[in-house]
C-alpha cells in the first residue's frame, strides 16, 4: 500500500484543488452529464472566489498526498468537509442532532485504489467526530461508481435527490450517510 499523508489546505491549494477536479471530472462524469454542464459546474464551485468564500464560511480541505519512490510526496487528491444544520438543509433528513457533510472528495485517476480516497474520507469522519457530530453525510450522483465505494464505506442510502443548479442544469444525486 502507498504512504499517504493528509495535511489541511488553505487558500494558496486553489491551483491544485481546481485541477484535480478539471483532470478528474471528465472521466468521473463525462458519460453522466454534459460537458456543458460540466464546465458550468467547475466554474461554480471552484473558481478562485468560489473556492475562497468555501473556505472562509466553514469548508475544511484536505490534500492527501502520496510518497513516490525517489521520497517526495506528490499531491494526488483532496476533500471537503463542513458542519451543517440539518434542520435548515433540504440535503438532509429532519433529524435533530449536529452532522458534517462531506462535499467534495476527489483523487487523480492515476492515484485510484492506492488508498488516497479512503484517507481522506477518514480525515473527515475525524474532522466530523472531533466536532461532535453524530453522522457525516453526502450527495453521491446516482451513476458515479462512488456511490460503490461510500456503501462499502459503511454509508447508507437515505433518499433521491434532485437539485436545480441553474442554466437548466440538474444534479440527481443519492444522499448518503455515516452514522457514528
């Protein structure tokens, strides 16, 4: 297995964080949405100020790296992770505990299945368990093979999701979630 390490990011990531998800998103949902819908999407949630006002409202990234064989460690994914008032999000159920939401985590095609994805969904149960939260929940497109890797995670299926992005785009996504 690849030695990974997790460190937090912080607004100076932007580069890396918006190019992972422009090198990983044509193949994660290329054949699943529009590659209109696709560049609309990246502008939305990772532009400099996108990515900044995350970041300064709550949004903890995490960069996992992996160490290559010369020592050096190379950048090859990251994650979000947020506190989230559920009483006032239609993402999730009416439950009256405090829960964390997963929303982004994504890791270079050439990093898959060296162990990256699973650390840093590890950061954030942590993150999420350290701040007293009881669940970690997400949203999952219904066709990304994801929706695979957080069931063997342990999460479970809640509900359907549909959500009007805008410019006539949707998402259609499973909310998902990890009871601690």
């Amino acid at each position: 297995m690849t030695e990974i390490q997790i460190t937090r990011a912080d607004l100076s990531d932007r580069d890396f964080i918006r190019s992972v998800s422009e090198r990983t998103w044509p193949s994660t949902y290329g054949h699943i949405i529009s590659q209109a819908q696709i560049d609309f999407m990246l502008d939305w949630m990772y532009s400099d100020d996108s990515l900044e006002k995350q970041m300064n409202t709550g949004c903890e990234f995490y960069i996992a790296s992996s160490k290559k064989e010369n020592g050096e460690w190379e950048a090859v994914g990251f994650c979000s992770v947020s506190p989230e008032d559920e009483q006032d999000k239609s993402t999730a159920t009416l439950e009256n505990s405090k829960a964390h939401k997963l929303n982004k985590l994504y890791v270079l095609p050439s990093a898959q299945g060296t162990g990256a994805g699973k650390a840093l969904l590890n950061k954030a149960i942590e993150v999420a368990k350290a701040a007293g939260s009881s669940s970690l929940f997400l949203q999952v497109n219904k066709l990304n093979n994801a929706y695979t890797f957080y069931l063997k995670k342990g999460f479970i299926k809640e509900r359907d999701f549909k959500f009007d992005i805008g410019n006539g785009f949707y998402m259609d996504d499973y909310v998902m979630r990890l009871n601690f």
